[in-house]
C-alpha cells in the first residue's frame, strides 16, 4: 500500500516538474522595441496572453475604435496560433477598456473570432491606456 502511494506521488511530481517547461513568444513590436515582456507564456497546455494593445504608429494615427479592436484581436489571435493553438482554445479574456460606450464596438469585432462556445470575459472600465489605446486585451487559451 505505502508503496502504491509512493508510486503516485512519484509520478505526479514527474509529470508536475513535465509542465513547467516554457515556451516564451514574443511579438515583433516587442522584440523591435525591446520591451521587457512577452507576448505569450505557454507553460504546459496553458498559454498565458499578455495585454495587448494596437501598436503605438498605429494609436498615432487616430485610428477608429473598430479598427483598433481588430487590431488587438488579431494580435492575441498571433500570439495563440504561434502557441500552436486556435482561438477555439481560449477560454478567458479581460478586455480593458477607456470608454465604456465603445463595448458595442468592440463586442462587433469580437465576435467574429470565436466558432460556437465564447470564452469567459470580463470587459473593465479603465481610466486611461498605455499610448492612448481605447482597447488592452489579455487572455488565457488551454490547448485541448
């Protein structure tokens, strides 16, 4: 019996030490800045989104909010697929947002990224983004 239970125990710390391996993705805006962070953690099967928000040039320009929304959302969608995942993997997302009268705006984009079940979300009041971004958006995608 104790052995049984030595056995698991030796086994779970295998596969736990198995999960700690990283794979760490960076996006070229961060790695042309030299930001010091990356755009995605995969540790396992669980893939860690950093926020992101519209590249400041584009910020620069005045963009329209929808366009802004795609361009965060094409940039997760990057940063899941170079995790070898699809957006059908993600499971969580917070969105950042400095007006919340854009939410219908955002939701218009938003949706067309997702087949079937959305993930859980949270869309939070902010008082003000990093480059005068509308929109951050982190996210966490599990590999099925």
């Amino acid at each position: 019996m104790k052995s049984g239970l030595f056995l698991s125990v030796l086994l779970f710390a295998a596969s736990a030490g198995a999960q700690t391996d990283r794979k760490f993705i960076k996006s070229t805006l961060a790695t042309e800045r030299h930001l010091p962070f990356s755009s995605g953690v995969l540790v396992g099967h669980t893939l860690y989104v950093a926020g992101t928000t519209a590249d400041p040039a584009q910020l620069a320009k005045g963009i329209a909010p929808d366009q802004e929304a795609k361009i965060v959302m094409e940039q997760v969608k990057q940063t899941v697929q170079s995790a070898g995942m699809g957006m059908d993997d993600v499971v969580s997302i917070q969105v950042f947002c400095t007006d919340l009268a854009l939410y219908d705006a955002f939701n218009r984009v938003y949706s067309g990224y997702f087949h079937g079940n959305f993930p859980a979300r949270a869309f939070i009041g902010v008082a003000k983004l990093l480059f005068g971004a509308h929109f951050e958006v982190s996210a966490v995608a599990i590999k099925k």
